[in-house]
C-alpha cells in the first residue's frame, strides 16, 4: 500500500486506514469462497516509473487465473468388474 497519513489527525487517519485494510482483506475472502477472484491495484502503481512492471504482473496473474479455472478435470471410474448391457446368458432376440 501507497499512502501518506496526513499529519493533523494522524490518529483518526492510522485507525481509519487500518480498519480499510481489515475491511478489504475480510471482503477479498468472502469473494474467494464465492468463487471469484480480486486484485487490488493501487494508484501508485500506475506511476510511470512502475507501470510496465505492474502491467506485466497484472497479465501474468489474469492468465494463471484463466488458464486455472479452465483447467479440465477428468472423472475416472473406479476399477471394477466392466459394467454389461445385457446379464450374462441372456440370448439375443436378433
């Protein structure tokens, strides 16, 4: 995080940005258990001298996520006896 605390009221300010932060991380998780994700992106990162760099991280994470949520998950059946259509003895009227 990227802030400067004012300095008249810093108390108000310190507990303020703390409860935010409390806040945010609560709300993150919540969305997480919801099947969403989030990214925080603050506006210092967007500065010119580190905005490639955060550009960069930004696709590089939205594409773990992508390429995560569509991974395939196969479902093996367990080994057992193969199943048959028909029970066994039975003669075929054809």
């Amino acid at each position: 995080m990227c802030c400067k605390i004012p300095k008249t009221n810093r108390e108000f300010w310190v507990a303020k940005i703390q409860r935010n932060q409390e806040r945010d991380l609560r709300v993150q998780h919540e969305l997480a258990a919801m099947g969403w994700h989030s990214i925080t992106i603050w506006e210092c990162e967007l500065k010119p001298a580190k905005r490639e760099e955060t550009l960069k991280s930004l696709a590089y994470t939205l594409n773990r996520i992508f390429l995560q949520d569509r991974t395939v998950r196969r479902y093996e059946l367990p080994e057992e006896a193969p199943m048959m259509a028909a029970e066994e003895g039975a003669e075929s009227s054809y």
